[in-house]
C-alpha cells in the first residue's frame, strides 16, 4: 500500500512537483480492495513507519512535522487498538527509532502565548509574559502572542520589535475564532504554545492547538478552585487538560486541584519580580499602599471598610491610603469612601507607571483581594521591604506571608482594621519582606520558563 507514497517521495526528492487538485479517477473504496483489508492490521503501522522513516532519512524536518506525524499514529492507534489485544503502539511502530534516525532541520525555536488582555489589560498575566517574551528572545528564540482582538493593537507593556503581537480571538465568535487560532498555530511554525489564563476560555483556546503538532503548556494563573467555583467547572477543566502536553500551576499545592492521572503533567513555576539592587530603609512615608484593578475579587471595599473603623487613629498618626488601579468599581468606591466619611485618607490614584516609587515612599502593603493565584502586587511590595497584611483564606498570601515576620493575616474586616492598627504604631522591618522577596526573584522565573521550553523542544 506504500508504494505509492514511495514513488511519490522519490520524485519529490529529483526537485520542483506541481499538483493539481482537480480529480482525475473516482477511487472507491469497498470490501474487496487491499485498503481495506489491509487497515488497522500489523501491516497497515508497519507501512506506515515505513513512509515516515523514508521521510526523516531523506528530507531535513523539524519538531513539529514530527510531532504531527506521531499524533496522526496515535489516533489511528486509537481507532484500531481493538485489532491488537494486550500489544503497545511501540510494538508495531518505532517512535524513538525514527526520531534517532532524523535529518533535523535546524531552525530558530519558536514559542507563543495567548494573553487574553496583552492589549489593554494591565494585569500581572500580562506584565509577566511581556517580561518573559523579552527575555526569550535575549535568549535566542523567536517568540508570537496572540490575544484578544480590540480597538488597540500594540501590546500594554513595552515588547522588543520582533515580538509578533497578533490580535486574533473574540470569545463572542468562538467559531471563527478557533479556526483563524488553529490556522495560525499551523502556518505560524510555532513549537511551544502557551496559554496563560485563569477561566473557562482554556476550552476553545486548547481546542484551537489540537492537531497541529504544537506543544501545549496550560498555565493557569488564579486560585483553581475559585476558578471552578465561579467561571468553569471540575469535570470541563479536568477534561480540558487532558488534552495538552503540560500544566502550569503557580504553587504546589494547586496540583491537588487535578486528579492523581494528570500529576505527571504538572510543572510549578511561581511568578517572578525584580528584585532592587537596595531599598529605602528609613524616612518612609505614612503611606498605606494598595494595588490591583477595581474589580469585586480585590475587595477593595473592605478595605474601605476597615479604614473606616480606624479612621481617627489614622488621622491621630498622619497615615492616608492610596489605592492604584482602575476598574468597573470606581464609581462605587468613591461612593463608600465618601459615604464612610474618609475622603480625607483614602486616595484612588488610578494606573501609574511608577509604582516602583510608591512602594519605595509606602510603609506597609494591604492586599483585601478574596482570592489570588500569586499575585505579581504582593511579591513586588515585599521586594521594596513593604510587610504586608493580607487574609488567611486568600491562596498565595497565606503561603508567601509568614504572621510576625513578613507581615499579619487577617480573617475578617474588623481584624483586617485591627492589623492595619497595629502596623501604623509599629517601626516595621524591611529587611524580612525583602529577603522573603528574593525567593520569588524574576531571575529565578526566567531561568525555570527557560528551561523547561528548551526541554521540551529538545524532546
């Protein structure tokens, strides 16, 4: 049945072929034709690897024609394994001999992202893989993301030139967007793809990368069990990763969110911040800082709240909240401050580009959010010897935030106004956050990303 094939690749091999797509027989497949006597048996793989190795001995491929060749195998191993009762694909078809005997075409190594917001969201997903992109390309790799399409087309965070931004997706047209996303994964010639995401939008996003012959990293980048709770749900998620080659959890102890079958998968890479070279010590400010988008998971309004509760002691020791980001709840919170009473002391500062010299002015950090994967706001405030108080239940904080050396956790409103009570008549330490900081170094990112994308391209 290969000989076809062979003839086929031995006149490919002699230069230039043209083909034409208009038909030329009417073949009709039936019971008595050796196509279809010869499916799914021993012969049909042997065949098979046949081709394929006459491929890799004759022409210079690369990972991805590889890639795609095995997971065509696959499938059509799945199809036909009830032929083979009790044997392996590897039984009847070598995958390690075909790679070992490949005349790999040396190409840069090319890695995309998808970043739902890369072009008009200032979060940390976004401020991370603009650092990340950056620095892969120091490091010699070609680097693609693809986001939302929107009004605006140039990435929020600076990028180097030849970092392709390319706006492609529209979650209200799922359709067209899956397929222009599988089209471009293909022609692209991308061999590591990685979304980074923190909802329910992994399902078409994974969907559009299936049969490409691209690597799959998903990383998820939120607390996964508020992300079933309120966005997706077990059965899909789990359903959904079963799917990719890799998952990328932000802490360990996320891993137990999966099933024990997808542990293998499963790499863990925490977020990165630069770390200054040296930090302001002393003549700080009676600054409290607090950083995010104005959106209900950071629960800036208990922040409000229990500033409130505080407020003239607050003003007793000359201390005032500024609050930096922008969201659908400005309105309604400058209505609770002004209904609360502490116009006075509470700031909405909206986006900065310097939060660096807030944090090197600030005393101390409050992050009211409900929940976190691990949050880029909270590393970086350690970093400039910030304590931070945060809530015990708030995954992320209550790892990072060791109580009476980085900061306090809290578990209420009124404990959250009593911590902050407490930090506003403390001399705070700087150099406890600081160091806790250097565990999280964006160096120590950079390397472990970087290493795991070289390895799964040598694979």
């Amino acid at each position: 049945m290969c000989g076809d094939w062979l003839i086929y690749l031995e006149c490919l091999k002699g230069g230039k072929m043209a083909y034409d797509v208009t038909t030329r027989n009417f073949f009709r497949r039936h019971s008595a034709s050796q196509v279809h006597k010869v499916e799914g048996t021993e012969v049909y793989f042997a065949e098979r690897e046949a081709i394929t190795r006459y491929v890799v001995e004759h022409f210079a491929v690369n990972r991805r024609m590889i890639k795609k060749a095995f997971t065509a195998i696959d499938h059509e191993w799945q199809r036909f394994q009830h032929k083979h009762p009790g044997r392996k694909l590897l039984e009847c078809y070598d995958k390690s001999g075909l790679k070992a005997a490949a005349r790999w075409f040396q190409q840069q190594s090319h890695v995309a992202f998808y970043v739902h917001g890369m072009t008009f969201s200032r979060g940390g997903i976004e401020r991370l893989a603009a650092q990340l992109a950056n620095h892969m390309v120091e490091n010699g790799w070609q680097v693609t993301i693809y986001c939302r399409v929107h009004q605006r087309s140039t990435s929020i965070y600076p990028l180097y030139e030849s970092v392709r931004v390319v706006p492609i997706f529209d979650e209200h047209k799922l359709d067209t967007s899956v397929k222009a996303l599988n089209y471009a994964l293909t022609h692209d010639h991308i061999d590591v793809f990685v979304p980074m995401l923190s909802e329910w939008l992994f399902e078409p996003i994974v969907e559009a990368a299936q049969n490409t012959g691209v690597t799959i990293i998903a990383s998820e980048h939120n607390d996964p069990w508020k992300i079933e709770e309120l966005w997706w749900n077990h059965e899909k998620r789990v359903a959904c990763f079963e799917k990719v080659d890799a998952i990328h959890f932000l802490l360990n102890k996320y891993i137990e969110s999966v099933p024990k079958h997808l542990h293998d998968k499963v790499i863990t890479i925490p977020n990165g911040v630069e770390i200054p070279n040296q930090i302001n010590l002393e003549n700080r400010e009676k600054l409290i800082v607090s950083v995010g988008r104005l959106v209900p998971q950071k629960r800036f309004d208990s922040l409000i709240e229990a500033v409130s509760l505080v407020q003239e002691n607050l003003r007793g020791t000359g201390h005032r909240v500024e609050i930096y980001g922008e969201g659908e709840l400005r309105n309604s919170l400058m209505q609770q401050i002004q209904q609360q009473n502490v116009e006075d002391i509470v700031f909405l500062m909206g986006n900065t580009s310097e939060i660096e010299k807030v944090y090197q002015r600030a005393d101390f950090f409050v992050l009211a959010s409900d929940f976190e994967g691990l949050p880029v706001t909270l590393l970086e405030a350690l970093s400039y010897g910030l304590p931070v108080i945060g809530f015990k239940h708030c995954n992320g904080p209550n790892e990072i935030i060791r109580p009476e050396q980085e900061g306090l956790l809290v578990d209420s409103v009124q404990s959250l106004a009593e911590a902050i009570e407490i930090m506003i008549n403390n001399n705070n330490d700087r150099i406890k956050p600081y160091n806790r900081a250097k565990d999280y170094s964006l160096a120590n990112f950079y390397e472990s990303w970087k290493e795991k994308l070289i390895d799964i391209v040598k694979v």
